[in-house]
C-alpha cells in the first residue's frame, strides 16, 4: 500500500477547501442560508487534517499516530461530502 507524503495530503485539503469555497461563491445567489451553512461545513474535516500535516512539518520527530488522524480527518470529510450530497434535496429551504 503507498503511503501519502504531506504534500500529497496538503493538495488534496487545499483542493477540496478551495472548491467548496469557489462553489458557495458562485452560487451564494441561487441558494438559501441553510443550505449554504451545510456545504461550508464540509470543509471542517480538510482543514483539521491540513492542520494537523502543518504542524507535523515543523515538528523534528512527528509520532505516526499524527498521520493517522490526519488521514482519518480526510476520510471522514470525504464521507462527510457523500452524507451532504444526498442530504441537500432535503433540506429545506428559507
């Protein structure tokens, strides 16, 4: 199994940050409050895990336990995505 460096990690965060943020922009018009307090919410998870791969970069020694939680923060974020697409058509809107 490969491993993912924190580079790889940190563009994969940024990727997924920036695309949330470039989509609530683009349609802050069409839509409601609430579903755009959903969508932003999303990207808690990345910013957690690029936090975290931060903070292993300044560290000498960094203990693999924090590239662990990193990678779980990506994960949960990803299914985190999944959970919010198909709960959109539900939310109601103001």
């Amino acid at each position: 199994m490969a491993e993912l460096s924190s580079e790889t990690i940190l563009q994969i965060d940024a990727t997924i940050i920036t695309g949330i943020l470039i989509l609530l922009t683009i349609g802050r018009t069409n839509t409601s409050y609430e579903i755009s307090k959903w969508t932003s919410s999303v990207v808690l998870p990345f910013v957690v895990s690029a936090i975290i791969e931060l903070i292993m970069s300044v560290l000498i020694d960094p203990p693999d336990l924090m590239r662990q939680f990193s990678i779980s923060f990506m994960i949960i974020g990803f299914g985190y995505i999944g959970w919010i697409v198909l709960r959109l058509p539900k939310i109601r809107t103001v």
